[in-house]
C-alpha cells in the first residue's frame, strides 16, 4: 500500500485528526493531533490492510519554533511496506497521547523521550526518566537546554 | 488466619504460593533483590531490580542509563557530519563497522549520493566479518552465563585472526572510522583478500567445533531449552529484531526484507529459530541462529571477495556537506544485534538537527521483563545473555 493510500483511508477515517501530510517527501509523512495519536495507531495497527504491527522507531524532536514533536516510523512485517507519523504539541505545555497500549516497544521510547525532551505522555503506565536520574534537572535534548551547575555537590560542566 | 485483604500488599499470596500438607496455602513473602550495575553477566553496567518470590522472579525492572554520555546532542553540536561517525563507532563497541555503516547510509541517502561499487563490497566484507567478531563474543560469553568456559577461549582466540584483519586494513581492532561517509578512510592493503579468504577456509570447521563443544552439550541444552520463551506476536509487538526476532520463528532479516546495498546480489539464507530442542523463540533457539548466521557470513564474504571489483574507494562529495532544509531520513541496517536506525534531519547547515539512534539492544532489551516473568532466578542470567545486549548502545 502506497503513502497515499494510506493517506486517504486515515482521512476518510479520522476527519481532521489528520492535519497534514507530505507525501513526495523521501520518506512520506502524515501529521496527526496530539490527543488522537492513540486511536489511530490503534487503528493502523489492527486494519487488515495496513497491519503496521512493528514500530520501528520513536523519536521526539525539539523543532526550536516553540514546539515539540514526536515522530513514529512504522512498518508492517507481513505487507513490507513504511509510513511516518509526525504530531506536535506546544513547548510549554506538552502532552501527548502514549501509543505504548499499541506496540509494547512503545514505552521504552517514550519514556527516553520524556526524559530527554520533556514530553509528558497521557496514560503512558510508567513515566519515569530512563537514561538520566530521577532527580536530574531539566530535558538534555531541548534546544534550549542549559546543564545543572552542581548534581548532588559534584560540578556538572566539565 | 489474618484475611489477606488486611496485610499490606506485599504480603499477599501469589498464585503459585506454596501449599502446606493440609492444604492450606502458605504465604511466602516478596523480595526485591538487585543484580548489578557491577555484575559479570549483566554484560556491562545494567541493574537488573528483580522481585521474587521464593526462587520464582513475579517481575523484572531494568534500571538502564549508567554509560549514557548523550551521543545524540553530541551529534548536534559537531561541526560536520563525518565527526558524528566515530562517535556512532562507540555505540555498539562490539560492532563498530555496521554503527558507523548506517550513520554513512543516513548520511549519503540525504546527500542522494552513489558510492562507488567497489566501496560496497568492502563494506559488505566488514560488515560480515564483523558480524562474526560479534557473534563470536555473543556465544562465547553466554557460554560463560551457562558456566563453561573453554568455548569463550575458543572464541576469542577466532575472533582475535578477525581483528587483525581490521587491523591491517584501518590500524583500529576496535573502533575503526573505516566507514566514511561516500566511502571508505583506506583502501584494502594488498594481502587482505587472500588472507580473509584463508580465514574462511579456517573458520568453517571452527563452527562445528564450538558447536560440539557448546551448542549440543547436553547440560547447556537443558539450561536453555524452554527457557525465557518469546512469541512470536509479542517479539513483534516490541519490537524486537535481529536473532531475538529470527529466533522467535520470524523470517526477517533487513538485508533482505528492506535491502541496502549490495546484498541482493549475493546468496544466503536468513537463519530462523525452528524450536529443535524445546519451544519455539526459547534461549536455545537464539543462541542457535548467531552460530548458523556465523556461517551465512562465510557464505556472503567469499562472494564479496570472488566478485569484489576494482575502482575507487571515495565517491565524489561536495567540499561541505550541508543536506537540503528540511530533508529527514530514517535508515535502518541489520548489526549483529539487529535493527540499528539513525533518524538524521537537516535544517540545511553542516551539522545535523536532530539525531536519534535506535539501538537493537535498547529495544530488544525493554522486553526482557516479558519473557522473565515466571522463571526461576537461575535462569535470569541466561535469558538476560541470550538478548545479547551491549550497553554502549542501550545507553549511548
């Protein structure tokens, strides 16, 4: 199934949960609401022709215009075939649905995305920073990001 | 009898609990018990926060981050693209060449550029060299997990003729910068072909011996048949890759299904896991696909060599590598370990916006509490080895 066709049955399906899309890009994209991301993952991920079972990766992205993003590169074992999935949400207030009730590998990403970029997942089951400690400061990846001077008395720029 | 629903709640029975002559269930009581960050078969620093009861893991809570360095805002702050490549060397220190590979591939898929065919079929030979390198220490340190030894020896000593070639060829036995992006930093020196294919000559019958010595050893069949069995739906649903995902029964192999490359041109046979010795995806059936790939390898690096063409190793690039604004690209390659993805997007400079790597051992390992869930503790060790983790990667 082509980009483009996918496109059309997610708009048939989901109205204006679908915002945007780029579709003669090298790898086609197609933005979704922040607070729909869950239903259709759910969807592509059980419709027969779709089957887009394996997430391959889950990336979040700081685009440093006052807005997060999360970006999902699916696929689908048995059709072979690929999609992107882009949503964004306001720096200052960044909630996006989790899809990790979708695919299990899910969560992991999130929570590194929450840790790096700060992206607070609604209903994901376990939000905790996985690569920095619990009580660091702040979310390494972000643009803006300026590091902690002191981390438990020990100096933090080196 | 205290009612159950007044204790607090770790104290209540878990199916399972232990029943006394008279019938009455005994109430054992959970432990939380932590393995590593500094322990020998945690490959590395990963705590592992085990909750049992008895000798029966309830659940496992990996506790991962302990080597991050950020390798991603690294990746953001170099002053062009070829400097993130020794940095992707460090990932996956067990695999360097295939790390720095698919950052290049990233790289010369935003740039549009060919390499020159040449160029390929070197990359190809590493690649699979160092997909034994890999496998090499996969096996011999789970054989260690299971408690023998001398296959780790026998491993070493054939993984060590591996880096020797990497070494005559790039200096480096571990962390080469031989992949650069549009070609390679050396051209092969002249006695390589003939000594790699020595080498293949060498290590075909090499195989069968550790598999004598390991893979049918009666006592290693009995600690890893049936243990730490993953399905087939949820091996997908995680996302899991590489022999974790072949040896679930999955017939996925990048270089085939999504192929880069030149792969395409060569014959070989992506190894699955058949359930020979218990059920299907168990540890056995892991550990089996690394040693039957091991020789796919040969397979695919005596083709290369007998086909590998003359020309020129550095495809013509522009003097600054700056890709379009607003071009993204999402590459996906198979290490010994599985999927390695880079997701790379330019704003048009010479350093890349956004980098993120999506590490196999990162992702294979999110599903180890799965499939730990209802072993005995003893096993954990060799389930946690059959994921054949590297926790530069998990962590970057």
């Amino acid at each position: 199934m082509t980009a483009q066709d996918i496109h059309d049955k997610l708009k048939a399906a989901f109205g204006d949960a679908v915002q945007e899309a780029k579709l003669d890009a090298m790898q086609p994209w197609i933005r979704i609401a922040p607070n729909r991301t869950a239903e259709v993952c759910a969807w592509l991920h059980d419709q027969p022709e779709m089957k887009l079972d394996y997430l391959m990766c889950l990336s979040g992205m700081d685009y440093n215009n006052g807005k997060l993003g999360v970006v999902y590169h699916l696929s689908s074992i048995e059709h072979k075939h690929k999609i992107v999935l882009k949503t964004e949400c306001p720096k200052d207030d960044p909630h996006v649905l989790t899809v990790s009730g979708v695919w299990g590998t899910a969560n992991w990403h999130e929570r590194e995305a929450y840790d790096m970029y700060g992206i607070i997942f609604d209903g994901h089951p376990d939000l905790r920073r996985l690569l920095m400690p619990d009580d660091w400061d702040g979310h390494p990846l972000r643009k803006d990001y300026k590091v902690q001077e002191f981390y438990h008395g020990m100096k933090v720029p080196y | 009898m205290i009612e159950a629903k007044t204790l607090p709640t770790n104290y209540v029975t878990k199916p399972g609990a232990i029943k006394s002559s008279s019938g009455k269930t005994l109430r054992t009581e959970e432990m939380i018990v932590n393995m590593g960050p500094q322990h020998p078969s945690t490959h590395g620093v990963l705590r592992l926060e085990i909750i049992i009861d008895g000798e029966i893991i309830n659940d496992v809570i990996p506790h991962i981050g302990y080597l991050h360095r950020c390798f991603e805002k690294h990746a953001e702050h170099m002053t062009n693209y070829q400097q993130v490549i020794p940095y992707a060397d460090r990932m996956d220190y067990c695999s360097a060449i295939t790390n720095e590979w698919a950052f290049a591939l990233a790289a010369e898929r935003m740039l549009k550029i060919e390499v020159p065919e040449r160029v390929e079929y070197i990359r190809v030979i590493m690649a699979e060299l160092q997909r034994i390198a890999s496998h090499l220490i996969a096996v011999g340190t789970y054989g260690i997990d299971a408690g023998a030894f001398t296959p780790f020896l026998y491993c070493f000593i054939d993984r060590e003729k591996i880096l020797d070639l990497f070494e005559m060829t790039c200096g480096a036995r571990l962390l080469y910068n031989y992949v650069w992006i549009g070609g390679l930093s050396h051209d092969l020196p002249p006695k390589f072909v003939e000594q790699t294919k020595e080498f293949c000559t060498y290590f075909r019958p090499r195989i069968k011996m550790i598999n004598d010595l390991l893979t049918y050893n009666e006592i290693f069949v009995k600690r890893t048949a049936n243990v730490g069995v993953l399905p087939k739906d949820v091996a997908i649903n995680y996302a899991a890759s590489g022999p974790m995902l072949r040896g679930s029964g999955i017939n996925w192999d990048l270089r085939r299904d999504d192929p880069y490359s030149v792969y395409d041109k060569l014959e070989w046979e992506p190894q699955i896991g058949k359930g020979e010795v218990g059920a299907v995806g168990d540890c056995w059936d892991r550990h089996i696909v690394r040693m039957r790939e091991m020789e796919q390898s040969l397979n695919i690096i005596e083709q290369a060599l007998a086909k590998l063409p003359e020309g020129n190793v550095q495809a013509a690039l522009p003097k600054r590598i700056r890709p379009d604004k607003d071009a993204e690209v999402y590459v996906r390659t198979e290490t010994p370990r599985g999927e390695l993805g880079f997701y790379v997007v330019s704003d048009g400079t010479a350093s890349p916006f956004r980098v993120k790597a999506r590490g196999p051992a990162f992702v294979n390992l999110s599903v180890l509490p799965e499939i730990s869930r209802g072993a005995m503790l003893a096993d954990l060790v060799l389930i946690a080895g059959s994921v054949d983790i590297v926790l530069g990667e998990v962590d970057r």
